[in-house]
C-alpha cells in the first residue's frame, strides 16, 4: 500500500468525521439531555441492541 493511498484514508475519514460532527452534536446533546432529565425525574433508561452491539450497550 502506498504511502499516498494511506494518507487518503487518513483524510477521507477525517472528512467523515467533520460531516458527523456536523449533523450529530445537536440531536447527540439533545439526547444526552433527556436522559439526564429523565434520570433526574427518578425513571431509568433502557438500552437495546443487535448482535454483538448489544453487548456493549
């Protein structure tokens, strides 16, 4: 592999990460946001997943 070809896969996720930035930190606080009220008003919140994510949930 080249050293060229790596330093674009460096860059092309950098770039990935900037759109998520983005379009995620909003609904991401918002999220985090009802939770913590949620937590707060005594309720609890339960996560759930598929696979091997759910383990780590």
């Amino acid at each position: 592999m080249s050293v060229e070809r790596i330093q674009q896969h460096f860059r092309d996720s950098a770039a990935l990460h900037l759109e998520a930035l983005d379009a995620l930190s909003l609904p991401i606080a918002a999220s985090v946001d009802a939770m913590f009220a949620a937590l707060a008003n005594g309720n609890k919140i339960v996560a759930c997943g598929d696979g091997p994510s759910a383990a780590a949930a």
